[in-house]
C-alpha cells in the first residue's frame, strides 16, 4: 500500500530529519539578518539538491516599513521546479526561511526533550520546511506513475509582510493550480481554514510648538492628538467583533517645556473579510478627520492592507478534503478552524490560487521564547503531504 511505503521511508529518515531541523535552527535567520540569511539560503540549497530538477535564486526589490521606515535590502527568493510530461495539476509548495527573532533575541538555543523540540523557529517555520522537504522525497520515493508537477517557492522576508516576495508569490500562483504552505499546524493539530487579512499603518500628526509655561494654549500638541486616535483605533476591538486593531508604536516629543508638534503612530489592523476591510478603510477616514476637526490639528496616513483576507473557495473545499482524507488514512484526524493570523497564503489565495497554509508541524507557543515543535509530526506531517500529493495528481481539481 502507498500509506505503508510512505511511512516506511519517512521512519528510515526520522533521525536525519531532527538533525537537519536542529542545524537549521542553530542558524539565527531573522529576517533583519543578512548573514544568517544567507547562511540559511545555502543550507537549503544544499537541501534541496535531494530532489530531482534544478534550483535558481530570485533577487527581491528593496523596500521600507512603516514601523520606523526602514530601508530593507533585496530579498533573495528560491525556486525549485519539476515538470512532469501530461501533468493534469502542479502544485507549489510554499514557506520561508526568516524567523522573528533577531541577533539580540535572548533565545537562539535548541533543546530537545520527552519528544519536543525548543528552538527559535523549529515551529515557525524551520519545521515545517523538514516537513516540505521530506514531503517531496517521500512523493519522489514511491513507485508510482506520477501524475504532478510539482514546485517550490521559499522566501526570506514573510515574518515582516513578504513585501519584497510579493512578485515572485504573485508569479508562482499563476504557474501553479494548488497551494500547499507549511506554516505550523495549530497547537492541536487542526488546520486553518480562512484567516484575517493585515493591515499596517502609520500616522503622522502635526501640531503647533510652543512654550510649555508662557503660553501653553498657544500650542497643539501632537502627543494628545495621537492619544486621541490611539483610543480609538483600540475600542475597534470592542465595537467590532470582525476586527483586531493593536497600536504598535507612537513617538513624539522632544523636550519636557515644549509642547510638541510632531507625533507619529504605527498600528495594525486585522479584519475578517473584504467587507470589513472596506468598512475599517472609511473608518480610519473617519477617525482621523474628527481628531483634525477637534484637535486643530494636520494628520496624514501611509499603508494599507498589503495581505487581504483569505477565503477558501470551492477548490480549496475540495483540496481540504483531500487533505483530511489523507491524514485519516494514517490515523490521524485533523478538523478545521478560522484565525486572526495572516501567511503568505492570504498573498497566494489573493493571487488567484487555491491553498492550505499550515502544512507544517504541530508545535505552538510561536513568536516567543517558549516555541516548541512536536518531533514526532515531523513523520506525520511529512506523510500528510506526500499522500496529498498522490490524490492531487489522481483527482481532476482543475475543475
């Protein structure tokens, strides 16, 4: 049987698979880190010699964030490709290699124990890319007439927007047919099924200075015009319940007997759907003018929602059942639930192509020093991929 041949081979390779996962997150790849980027990018490559075809690296464009506007250098992306004679789908197997935790982040250590891995990325998404890796032999391993094309897609900029991917994702999703991304599983093993879109924002306030005892009213201060719209971009949270808005940043001000005339805000906004991205667009307006109307004050905005909300349509109906049909037939049951959180599949899906983001492997606890990663669903997960890539290759799901 397939099952049987698939996990056959992925248990001869679980040890290689831990070890790999334990070098890759020794490598501190930030996304703000260029060297261990770069280190990173070569590891991969090394990798990725494994699996038949040809690798090539893609140069990102150079772009700046709102949060403190930082110039960010380009972005290299890896691309791996396949292509099968009479091929009735291809499939992109998608993640990224950046991290959230930079050179000055106390955890950077990996620790194994009782069948867990505790290392910077080994959830988010280092693990996940064992599991796309092993996914992919195991697929190759097995004697079968293969029916797919197949390609891979790694970023190095996803944990701060993929601004710099966003040509290459946007080039991938129109080669391809399916998505599969291996962001990590939730904490219970269930799979996300639509997710918010994000938006990032920055606000710039201008008042008027003056002297903080002579003539105080003379003045408008920036820093209180700012209060005022932190206030209300947080209440969203309560007047909305298809809305998270979390203010990040605020500056201003430069001396205790000056009143400022200069502010400025970075937040983010996460909505549930299109309809609430339009909605939240007028209320930013909204907010803005009344603070201006009754402050006296000048206000400008930068950003938008660069990921949009992620919807599964019927195809990605149907490659959800496939995919819960494959990990049944290891015994493994995986159910579905919504999230505020965004991925590059909101990019893919926004693209036009069909995807499942979290592919990778179950763990939790992600974006801080407590990230964990279940070793054992290194196996599993890996499994999960390379049967959906058989029943992908034999189901018409073009149409």
């Amino acid at each position: 049987m397939i099952e049987e041949e698939i996990i056959d081979f992925l248990r001869s390779k679980e040890s290689e698979m831990v070890a790999l996962l334990t070098e890759w997150c020794r490598i501190n790849s930030g996304s703000w880190n260029d060297d261990g980027l770069l280190r990173m990018k070569e590891r991969l490559l090394a990798s990725l010699e494994m699996l038949p075809g040809s690798s090539s690296v893609v140069e990102g464009e150079p772009f700046c964030l709102e949060l403190g506007e930082q110039s960010f250098p380009a972005r290299s992306l890896i691309s791996r490709k396949k292509k099968e004679k009479k091929s009735p789908s291809s499939v992109l197997l998608n993640g990224h290699m950046d991290t959230v935790y930079g050179m000055d982040h106390p955890f950077q250590e990996v620790n194994t124990k009782e069948g867990r891995m505790h290392a910077p990325g080994c959830a988010d998404m280092k693990g996940g890319l064992v599991v796309l890796l092993y996914g992919l032999l195991a697929y190759e391993s097995l004697k079968i007439d293969r029916k797919l094309s197949w390609e891979v897609l790694i970023t190095q900029d996803e944990e701060i927007g993929s601004y710099s991917s966003m040509p290459e994702l946007k080039r991938a999703a129109e080669r391809n047919d399916f998505g599969l991304t291996f962001e990590p599983a939730l904490p219970n093993g269930d799979l996300i099924r639509n997710r918010y879109g994000v938006g990032n924002f920055k606000i710039q306030i201008e008042g008027r200075s003056a002297h903080s005892g002579r003539n105080m009213e003379a003045g408008i201060n920036a820093i209180v015009c700012a209060a005022d719209l932190v206030k209300s971009l947080h209440d969203l949270n309560i007047k909305y319940s298809g809305v998270i808005s979390n203010v990040a940043s605020i500056q201003g001000g430069e001396v205790l007997n000056m009143v400022p005339d200069q502010a400025s805000l970075c937040f983010m906004i996460r909505v549930k759907d299109y309809d609430w991205m339009k909605k939240v667009l007028s209320e930013l307006e909204i907010l803005i003018r009344e603070v201006e109307t009754h402050r006296n004050c000048k206000i400008e905005w930068t950003g938008g929602f660069r990921r949009p909300p992620k919807i599964v349509d019927r195809k990605g109906e149907k490659l959800l059942g496939l995919i819960q049909c494959a990990a049944r037939q290891f015994g493994i049951p995986i159910e579905w639930q919504d999230t505020g959180g965004a991925s590059d599949g909101n990019l893919l899906s926004h693209y036009g192509l069909p995807n499942i983001d979290n592919l990778g492997v179950c763990g939790g606890s992600i974006h801080s020093s407590q990230e964990y990663t279940v070793l054992k669903s290194l196996v599993e997960r890996a499994a999960i991929t390379a049967l959906t890539l058989v029943k992908i290759g034999n189901e018409p799901l073009r149409t």
